[in-house]
C-alpha cells in the first residue's frame, strides 16, 4: 500500500525558511516523479514543483529562486526548501507521487502559515 507521509510544516514569519519532507512508502518512489502541491484558501490546488526520478526539476514562476526540491532515493523522501516565504505562500502544501501516467497518490497534506 503506497503511504506518503508529509512533515515540516508549520507558522513562520515573512521572509524566514522552512523544510519540508515527503516519505513514501510501497515501493514506488524510486520510478515515480514526486511533486509538491498546494492549495489556499479559496484557490485551487496549483503544482509548487517537481522532480523526475534521474533529478529534473520544474518550477511555478512564483517560487523560481526561492524554493528547492530534491530527493533522496535511498531514503525515499522528497524534500522542499522554502526560503525567502512570502504571506502568498500560505497554503496546505501536499507532497504527490505519480509513478506512471495512470495512477498517482498524495499525503494528507502540511499546513505552512507565512506571518507578516
């Protein structure tokens, strides 16, 4: 059974840094792209960033240069550094793994709180 487990999130000030982490379980994380999501109140959900087994990576214009995601294939998590956060940047951020074209799974979601 695939699990993906977010942790990392949490209330912090405008212009601070948080982590996030993805841990996946069932198998599947080795050949699945792992993404991370998030939705804020009254929007909807809209992709942050990426990553594809080998390490490409893609943005949303709006985190370009300030956040990073990365993955640790040995560890089965995927990461998401979020520097410079903005009040824009409050959302439940929810960690996604899509391991083929048919199929894809999310976390239960973290919630990220950017004060001014």
């Amino acid at each position: 059974q695939v699990q993906l487990a977010e942790s990392g999130g949490g209330l912090v000030q405008a212009g601070g840094s948080l982590r996030l982490s993805c841990a996946a379980s069932g198998g599947i994380f080795r050949f699945s792209i792992m993404g991370w999501y998030r939705q804020a109140t009254g929007k909807q959900r809209e992709l942050v960033a990426d990553i594809t087994p080998r390490g490409g990576t893609n943005y949303v214009d709006s985190v370009k240069g300030r956040f990073t995601i990365s993955r640790d294939n040995a560890k089965n998590t995927v990461y998401l550094q979020m520097n410079s956060l903005k009040l824009e940047d409050t959302a439940v951020y929810y960690c996604n793994a899509r391991p083929n074209k048919e199929s894809e799974y999310w976390g239960q979601g973290t919630q990220v709180t950017v004060s001014s």
